[in-house]
C-alpha cells in the first residue's frame, strides 16, 4: 500500500497532501458507519422527557447517558462526571429497545428516585419514544433525545 501511496517522482508535499486525504477518509467512514449504528442508543448523553399518561403525574425530565448498556447520571448537579448506575439497557430488536430504571433522578429533585421500565422505539435518528411503566404501576409517555456525543 505504501508503494501506491508514495509515487517514484512525488514530492514531499505530495506526500503530504495524500497522507492528509487519507486521514480524511479514514475518518469520514468511521464517522459515517458510526452513524449507520443509530438504532441503538449507546454511548451519548440524551434527554428524557416522560408525562403521566393519566395527566395526574406531571412532567418529568432530566438527562442519563449511556455506555456499554449501562445508565448513568450524575451523582450531584455540579458533578461533571456521569458516575452514578441508574439502570441498564437491552436492544430487543432493530430500533427497538427496553430501559430499565432502577434509580432515575428527574426534574433536579434528587429525593424521588424512579424506578421502572420503557420500551421505546426509534422515530429517528437520535430520537426515540415509547411507555414506561414505574414500580407503582404507573404509565408514562418517555421520549429522549441524544444532545451530545
């Protein structure tokens, strides 16, 4: 591949140039398979927002990021970092997926932690909706969006 790469009369900025093209490509497959992958949420920091299907409940909403299947949310608002397990996530089939609470924080009241379970699907890209059902029984409208890689 070198041999190809490196022509008997280039220049050094020939070189140059073909090694920045190809750094450029390597990186725009990787981004665009990565990309191909969003039927799953993984890996990103997303949005929920969830209302009580009665109207009783409110709304509710917050943030939880994902990684390797596991959920997490920050252990205080001025925490930076995401290190505190809510829960975990099992895709069941392409663009469908369960989550399942077992200490979700919302609305910044961190005295009510939430516990249950959303089957979602995906509406595109990044966005996902579907009904979760809490550990009272209690049926939810969940949405999430991924706002950061």
């Amino acid at each position: 591949m070198v041999r190809c790469f490196i022509s008997a009369g280039a220049t050094r900025t020939d070189v140059l140039w073909r090694a920045v093209a190809l750094l450029l490509l390597c990186t725009a497959a990787r981004d665009c398979e990565a990309n191909q992958a969003g039927d799953q949420i993984e890996g990103a920091v997303w949005k929920f927002q969830m209302k009580a299907v009665d109207r009783k409940g409110g709304t509710r909403g917050g943030q939880f990021r994902v990684n390797n299947g596991v959920l997490y949310q920050k252990e205080s608002l001025d925490n930076v970092e995401w290190n505190k397990v809510i829960g975990r996530i099992e895709p069941l089939k392409k663009g469908k997926s369960r989550l399942i609470f077992e200490d979700l924080q919302a609305n910044k009241d961190k005295s009510a932690a939430i516990k249950g379970t959303a089957i979602l699907d995906i509406d595109k890209f990044g966005h996902w909706t579907g009904r979760m059902i809490d550990s009272e029984g209690a049926h939810w409208h969940f949405q999430c969006a991924r706002i950061q890689e």
